[in-house]
C-alpha cells in the first residue's frame, strides 16, 4: 500500500492580497490543512468530506467552515468542483479580538463544519460569497479593497449564524493560533502516528520534561497528549477507510492502534460508529 501523508501546506498569497479566491476542481490525495482561514462552497458533486474528527455529506451549494489546524479531504468518486475563499494569518493577527474569528477559534463541542443552503442566514453567506468571487475574477479598480471589506461582510455574516445557533464558546482555543512550542508538538505527533509514541519520546523532541509537556498541552489545547494522538489516528482510518481497500484489521495497524479491538472501540467513541459503518 503506498503510504497516505498529511500535508501541512503553507499558501502563498499574491503579493499585497490577504484573501485569495479560487476554484477547484481536481481529486485531493491526502489530509491536509493550511496556515490560513477556510471557505469552500461546494459548487457541483457529491461525496463526504472529512474535517477533523468529523464526516461530512457534500451536496452542491454547501459551505464549509474550516480553521488552521483542521485535516480535511474531501473524498469522492465523481468530480466535485468548490470555489474557495482563503484568509491569510495577517488576518486572525490583525483582527484577533473581532466577532467574526470567533467561528474559526471559539467553537462548542455541536459545532459544525458545514452550512447547508435551507438553513436560516445561508443566503446572505451564498450572495456575498458570490460577490467575492465575481470581484476577485473581474478584478476592476480598488478590487482589493472591495475584497476585503467584502471578506469581513462574509465573516460577520457567519458570526451571526452560528451566534444564532449557541455553537460559539465562551472562550477559545489557543492552540488553533500560531505558536512554535505547539506547532512542535503537533508536528511531531502528525510525522510519527503510526508508529508507538511514547510520552517521554514527545518530550525528548522538545527538550522538556512530561510533566511541563502535559501540563502544557492541556492548557494550549483543552486535551491530553494521547487524546489528540487517537483523533489523528482516527481522521487518518477514515481517510483510508474510504480510498483503499483494506481489512479493518490492515487499517487499525496502518493508522497506529496497536490492536482491531483498541481500534473499534475508539472509533466507535469519536465517531459514532463502527468502522464497518462507516465505509458503507
């Protein structure tokens, strides 16, 4: 089996531009996430998308929110075309006590990933997403300007939908922003699932013991070491579960559980279901 990687991408942006606006239409191959802020609007096809811990139906005319730690892949047979809206960390850095980051960093636990076009307050995030776009591919004088103010448009528009809905927290994540020692941790953890990881291991990479190391995650992230070892194990089988075909077994091995019954009772804990279930 060829091995499936995450892929951290760092985006690079026109010069002078903070939002990037483009159209996609190939297969994606492997998780990965982005330095930057996600909007997709998913614009024809059909398939599921995984975000996180989380699986996703896609439909046309959907919208999904996705933040800079986020894996996602969306996994189809036929071709799924999305426009999508990118905003540059000088964004989050620039605006970081505003409203409207709030659906990127201060989340609830029923927090979703995806709008869908008969929900309240989606037509007014489907008109100036399609404002973005026509400014962005006609490029008239001051698009870049009009760009901009249209981007915090769309991202106070989504603030009051999901407002709306209770799904933003009291407080936020702070480890969904730029910080090396976690940038660290994560990268360390995401080159080495697969095999057995070992706390002492983790904090021998960073020069830190494992009391400073756990006392740590815990705060930055709101989690332990070993529960975001177990989601990354689990958004990698469900990659796997979907684009190749392999044994439960074979897929509890190549994502890092050292045994099929570990294996299905932790994804019957994060994701509802039993593996078996999921690949139908």
């Amino acid at each position: 089996m060829e091995r499936m990687d995450y892929r951290h991408e760092e985006f690079q942006f026109e010069e002078g531009s903070r939002i990037q606006v483009f159209d996609v239409a190939k297969k994606q191959e492997t998780l990965h996430c982005h330095d930057c802020l996600e909007l997709n609007r998913i614009e024809s096809g059909t398939g599921n998308y995984i975000i996180g811990g989380k699986v996703y139906e896609i439909c046309p005319g959907d919208i999904f929110v996705i933040n800079n730690r986020e894996r996602h892949l969306a996994v189809h047979k036929e071709p799924v075309r999305m426009t999508v809206i990118l905003f540059s960390s000088e964004v989050w850095k620039d605006w970081y006590n505003q409203d409207y980051l709030k659906p990127f960093f201060q989340r609830t636990e029923d927090f979703s990933n995806q709008i869908r076009k008969k929900e309240e307050g989606y037509d007014k995030l489907d008109q100036t997403f399609s404002s973005i776009k026509e400014e962005a591919e006609q490029k008239e004088t001051g698009w870049r300007n009009v760009l901009e103010a249209a981007g915090v448009l769309l991202l106070s528009y989504l603030y009051r939908y999901y407002a709306g809905r209770k799904h933003i927290a009291e407080e936020g994540n702070a480890a969904l922003y730029p910080e090396k020692r976690t940038e660290q941790v994560f990268s360390y953890i995401e080159e080495h699932f697969r095999e057995e990881i070992t706390l002492q291991e983790i904090a021998d990479s960073l020069a830190v013991s494992k009391t400073y190391l756990c006392r740590y995650f815990k705060e930055m992230t709101n989690q332990t070491v070993f529960e975001y070892v177990e989601q990354v194990r689990i958004q990698y089988a469900c990659c796997l579960l979907k684009k190749v075909d392999l044994s439960i077994a074979e897929i509890s091995l190549a994502s890092g559980f050292g045994s099929v019954s570990l294996f299905n009772r932790m994804f019957k804990k994060y994701m509802h279901m039993t593996p078996g279930e999921f690949r139908k």
